[in-house]
C-alpha cells in the first residue's frame, strides 16, 4: 500500500541542459537537450491500494484537520507556486482534487491558483501514476491551501529529471515537491545540478523527496545534499485525537527508507549539527512525516469502481513538507538543521521520534537515519538572528545553564558579520578553534578551505564552514586571512577581557524588565544565566565597553 515509485535507471552521460521552450498556447514544454542516455530499464514499483465506497472518503483513514493537529498546523497559509512533478498525464486532475476539497471543506482549483503543464511527445495516462498525482496534489493544497501549485507531467518515468528541471525555471515556483526515488547509483552526482534553483527560476526555491518505502534503501534524489529527503512515520489517534508517532515499518517489504549515501559526502549543515556514524556521507532522511497511517486520495482514473482511495507511503510527506515551507519559505536543510542544535528550540519545532525503526536503523533521540530531525510541530524555521558560538567545546549554551565566559570567542549574526550591541560590524576580534589559540593550527585549516563559500557542501570537497569563515560573510577569503594574522599567536581568551572577574560585568536582559541585571562571574570565570533571560551583554569594567553578546532574538 505504497504511492512512492522507486524507479532504476543507468545515466551514461550527462551534459547540462540548455534553457527549454514553453509552448503557452497548448501548455505543453519540450527539453531541447538531453542530459541522459538511458540503457536500463524503468521499473516502478507495484501500487496497491484499499477502496471502499465511490461517494466518501475510506473510514479509517485520516483526514486533513487530522494531519493538521498532529503537526499543529493552521488550516489556512502558503504563498508562491509548488511545482508537482510527476510523469505522465492525469486527465481529470482538477474535477478530482474539487472532490477532495468539497469534503475537507478546502478552496477549490481553478486556473488562477492550478496550471498543469506536458512534456511534448504524446503524453499518455498511466493509471497508477494518476493516483500518485492526486495524493500530491490534492494534499499540498490541503496544507498550504493559499499556494498555487503547477503540476509538471513528465512523459514517462525516465523524464522526471526533465520535469524537475522546467520546474526549477518558473520564477514563482518555491517548491518541487518529489514523490517517487530512483535506486541511488553512482550517476547521481553527475546529474544533482536540476536540485539547484534554475537561471530564471525563484532563488528561494527548495526541493523535497521521499525517502523510499522500501526500508533500508537509500532514493535519489532524497539522498542529495541539495534536498530535503522525507521519512515516514505512523500516526496514532485516540478518541479522535493524536497519542503518539512512531517509525513507519510494516510486516511485509514496506516501511520508511532511510541510511547512508554511497555516492554523496556528508554535507556541511549535517557535519556541523553533527549526525552520529555519518562517516563522512550524506545520511537520510532529514526530516519525517506521516507514512504508515493511511489517508483519503479522490481520483477517478485509478478504479472503474471507487473513486476514493485510502493510501499510505513516503509520498504523503513529501508533498505536505513542500507545503510547509511555503508558508514562510523556512524550512530548508541548513535551517532546519541549525533549529535542531539548540535543544531548547528543537524541542518547540520538531517531535522526536524515538520509537521504531526499519529493520536497519532504528529511531533514537535527536538525529536519527529513518525519520531524520523528526516531524513538524512548526511552519517556521527561522535561525536566530544572534547566537552565542563557542569554538573551544561546539556547543551553544541557553538560559538557565552555567557558561564558562572564558570560551567565548566569536558571536555572529545570521544577516552580517560580526557585530557589536548596536548591531556594527567587527573585525579583528581575536578567536582560534578549537585550542583556544591562533597559531599555525588555524592558519593551516583557513589556507585549505581557502576560495569557498557558503555551500560549498555541494562540491564534494566542501572544505567551507563557519568556523574558518571568520568573518562569517559566506566565503572563506583575503578578509579571513587579514583578520587571522592579527590575531596569530595571541591567545584568545585572554585577549578580549581579563580572567580576573573583577574587570567583568554582565548584565542579563530578562522578559518583562525594564532594566538589565548585572551579573557577576565566581572566581573561575563562570556565571549562571538567569530564568527568562532573553540576552546579555559582557562588559570589560576598566574600559567600559562591551566585549561579548548572546541574545536570542528570532528573525
């Protein structure tokens, strides 16, 4: 009872694809290059599905309010177009997803919030992919009910690819949603530029794929770095109400995909978070969604008979994962990533999913390889427009913790470099990772990611991160280098305030307080971070001048 379709293919050269034609008059698009010779065979996976009555939704299954409180989501929001991509024609796509709207009570389609848009070449219907269209479209516009959506049909499943690459052209589109995998193989790497926003496409654009649902198996495109890649969860309800969330497995060959790419390295947003046994590859999934616990689907192409169907698989998520971040356009990898490395804020944007497993891996605290960072309990992953970073140990610390003041050595905002209280920028400051010291160590890793920048996860070198960009402007350069000879060999911690706590003032900016309170260090240079502290200023006394910030604003 799966909708993804695991496709295989063998790609023996690629080239990149030149800009296509949008014949408008038909709504029909052509690609006038190829990138792929295929030699292989495209076999998709059977689908299977429970019908029970032509006239109502499947008792059992799980309607969109539903879904909307076991992620606790509102039932209206979305902006832009998400692009569904999917091979081959569906004919009564908008008088169904109408149907579907009618019963959970959704705004219907029309032509100024649906387009469907075919791959020229005598595009054909295949029964089991119009049932895979309908969950795709009718559940995006469940959860992002104000979006628009462009449907892209492929001719058949060996020019998806295609399809992904028109979509990433249309300058309102914000998310491709992909339900449906190819066996990772060793092609991938070559063809992975299509998950990257187009030259005339929307640079906000993110991608989203299932992670599979055949288990253990690691899907493309859901195991690029490029993508956010989708596991799956079951949904308990009790009494009309949601319980509990465990991992998608079944008794039979189905349940979340989910492990360790073979062909891609471990990107930079899950090496700083720090994804245990990655082992220098990208993991998957990233995030998870409900899978295992069915849901209604109207299409009146897939069955003579009954016209609802009650479906399960990755493909759910995947559509309602772009949807979600085409509510506020927040929730790609580096910010979902970096929502999760602050225990205090992860535990207010995602649901840990600690129970289960798919026969190879099994759900744990925090990161895991088959639901990810766990399921949505927001539509917004805004990063912190100021954080604390302490290069000596990693870690950010939050209020109501004990923080060792020796080991700050660098605070950053997300929009600008380093800055002081009143928002100017710095440079100069002194820092050094991860010994404390600027020496030969630093100017050593600086000299090797030397010339990239921000992202640079995408090549497989990635050399990039936020430690050697240290002015945090998005590319290790000149700048970088000018501020580490500075500062060489000087020992940080001692060169921004003296040790004696005498020369240190902290005062703490509290909820509800007009004014901040001071704060004093023990004699070892420590203090504790009072209750509903929302930021805080370190002053060096005999100069009066702030020297060091944490403050927890949200952008």
């Amino acid at each position: 009872m799966c909708l993804l379709f695991i496709l295989s293919l063998i790609a023996t050269n690629s080239q990149i694809l030149a800009t296509k034609r949008v014949l408008a008059s038909d709504n029909y698009w052509s690609p006038l290059s190829n990138w792929f010779n295929y030699t292989g065979p495209m076999d998709a996976m059977p689908l299977e599905c429970l019908a029970l009555s032509p006239n109502a939704p499947v008792t059992g299954a799980l309607s969109s309010a539903q879904i909307q409180q076991a992620y606790n989501l509102s039932s209206s929001g979305g902006q832009g177009t998400i692009a569904i991509v999917d091979p081959y024609d569906d004919p009564t796509i908008m008088n169904d997803a109408n149907v579907f709207c009618s019963q959970y009570n959704l705004p219907n389609l029309t032509s100024s919030n649906f387009n469907v848009v075919k791959q020229t070449g005598g595009i054909t219907t295949d029964a089991n992919w119009t049932l895979e269209t309908s969950l795709d479209v009718e559940w995006a516009h469940a959860m992002a009910p104000n979006a628009k959506i462009l449907l892209v049909e492929a001719l058949n499943e060996s020019e998806v690819l295609y399809a992904v690459d028109y979509a990433r052209d249309q300058p309102d589109v914000i998310a491709v949603s992909m339900s449906w995998g190819f066996l990772e193989a060793d092609w991938a790497p070559s063809v992975d530029f299509v998950f990257q926003p187009g030259p005339f496409g929307n640079p906000s654009c993110c991608f989203f794929a299932a992670a599979g649902d055949e288990r253990e198996n690691v899907s493309y495109p859901a195991s690029s770095p490029s993508v956010v890649g989708v596991g799956g969860t079951t949904l308990t309800f009790e009494n009309g109400q949601f319980s509990s969330e465990t991992v998608w497995n079944t008794t039979t060959i189905y349940g979340t995909g989910g492990g360790i790419s073979k062909f891609f390295n471990e990107p930079s947003f899950q090496s700083s978070y720090g994804v245990p046994n990655a082992n220098g590859k990208r993991c998957v999934p990233d995030v998870s969604f409900d899978a295992g616990s069915s849901v209604s689907v109207y299409d009146s192409s897939y069955s003579e008979d009954n016209n609802w169907q009650s479906v399960i698989g990755t493909s759910l998520g995947t559509a309602c994962w772009a949807a979600i971040y085409s509510r506020s356009l927040t929730a790609s990898n580096g910010r979902l990533y970096q929502n999760a490395e602050i225990l205090s804020i992860y535990q207010t944007k995602f649901r840990d999913i600690t129970s289960g497993g798919n026969g190879l891996y099994n759900a744990t605290t925090a990161y895991d390889k088959v639901t990810g960072l766990g399921s949505p309990l927001t539509t917004t992953y805004n990063v912190p427009i100021f954080a604390m970073k302490t290069l000596t140990d990693g870690k950010f610390y939050n209020p109501n913790q004990t923080v060792p003041y020796f080991k700050v050595e660098e605070w950053f905002t997300d929009n600008s470099s380093a800055g002081d209280q009143g928002g100017n920028t710095t440079s100069g400051y002194p820092f050094g990772f991860p010994d404390g010291k600027v020496g030969l160590t630093d100017l050593t890793m600086l000299a090797k990611a030397y010339g990239f920048s921000e992202g640079g996860y995408k090549d497989p070198t990635h050399h990039w991160n936020y430690q050697i960009d240290i002015n945090n402007d998005g590319k290790v350069s000149l700048s970088d280098l000018s501020i580490l000879a500075k500062d060489y060999t000087s020992s940080s911690k001692y060169n921004w305030y003296t040790m004696d706590p005498k020369h240190i003032s902290i005062n703490f900016t509290i909820t509800g307080n007009s004014q901040p309170v001071t704060g004093t260090l023990d004699s070892n240079g420590f203090a504790a971070i009072p209750a509903n502290c929302t930021g805080w200023l370190v002053f060096k006394n005999d100069t009066n001048t702030a020297v060091g910030a944490f403050l927890t604003f949200w952008g």
